[in-house]
C-alpha cells in the first residue's frame, strides 16, 4: 500500500518529500491518479501498487509533521481526519458493474485446438488466483465474461481491469461484442475486482 497526500502546495509519497505541483512529473503523476490510473512510477513488474489518497487539500506540507494553517500551526503529530480512497475507485463507481450471467449471455465456449488460431489471456481473479484461459480470435469480450463466470460461479457482481493499453482500466459494456484481439487482450492479463 502506497499513501498519496495531497497538501494545498503540492503532495507527498508515502512519507517522502513535498513534490512541487508545478513540475512536469509531478502534473503527470497526479493527473494518473485524477484518472483512477496508478502512476507508472508505482507500477512494478506490471503490477500496479494499491494506492491509497489522503486529502489534505485545506493545509499546507509542514516538512516539521506539523499542520500549516497559516497562522502558526504547533509542530508534532497531526492525526488524519478526512477519508482515503484507493486508486481506480473513481473510475469504477463510472462504469457499470458485470452481473453474473448476463452480460456473457450463454455465448459459446468451444475452442478448436486444431484450428490453429489460439490466443491466451490470464485472468486473475479477486482470490490472487490466476487462471490462463485459451479463446479463438474470433471470440469476444462476452467470450470472456462467460469463462470468468464459469470458474468461478459464485461470483458477486465485478469489474474486469485490462492493463494492456496503459494503466489498469475497466472494460466497458460498449466493448463487450469486440474480439478480444481487437480489445487488445490477447496475451494480456485481465483482473477481476468485484464491485463494491
């Protein structure tokens, strides 16, 4: 777990130095965040970090552990008070959770090894399991969602999240009829995060 303050001039890394508002890294790193993405910067091994937020937008960083208020706050510790949010939250409470046993709707799950045109996609699932599961090129995104449900059948409603193109994102309904090649997920890993 990685902590994200955001002060009124500027933020801090866990318990890093202020980083300046201003500096082009910086505007990158927090516009991710503003997006739901994880930075690249905490993006290890294709893993991006669970990012928590704190906002501490009303206060300036004191580098001393004390509260800025601008009228002489006392230095030492300062609890938090406001609430934290884990990165991608924003952009899943946007798109519409999967329901078991609609969205892939019964669509067919027969793949001919023989016809040479396999592709692979990883699925890992909110357990930390992982699961690689083998489709034709032809098969969609319901392709997909209807293998996810079949091993695991008592899942609640959930989001898939592909990395494939950039930072974690959540695969949206208008996406669903695409081929999982043209969706860009052959050979990618998708993640399964059940909804809140």
């Amino acid at each position: 777990m990685v902590t994200v303050t955001a002060y009124r001039n500027g933020f801090v890394v866990d318990n890093g130095p202020l980083r300046g508002p201003n500096e082009p890294e910086n505007k990158a790193f927090m516009e991710s965040l503003a997006q739901g993405y994880c930075p690249q910067e905490l993006v290890q091994d294709g893993q991006p970090a669970d990012v928590k937020l704190e906002n501490k937008m009303e206060e300036d960083f004191d580098p001393r552990g004390g509260r800025s208020t601008g009228r002489g706050a006392t230095p030492g510790f300062a609890a938090f008070g406001g609430a934290g949010s884990a990165v991608g939250d924003i952009a899943l409470s946007a798109t519409p959770a999967i329901v078991p046993g609609v969205q892939g709707n019964g669509s067919t799950l027969i793949v001919n090894d023989a016809a040479g045109d396999i592709i692979k996609v990883q699925i890992k699932f909110p357990d930390g399991s992982r699961e690689v599961a083998k489709f034709e090129k032809n098969h969609t995104i319901r392709h997909l969602i209807a293998r996810v449900e079949l091993l695991r059948p008592a899942l609640r409603p959930y989001h898939l999240l592909s990395g494939s193109r950039g930072p974690p994102k959540p695969l949206e309904p208008a996406q669903f009829d695409e081929t999982l090649v043209a969706a860009g997920l052959a050979g990618a890993l998708v993640t399964v995060k059940e909804a809140i």
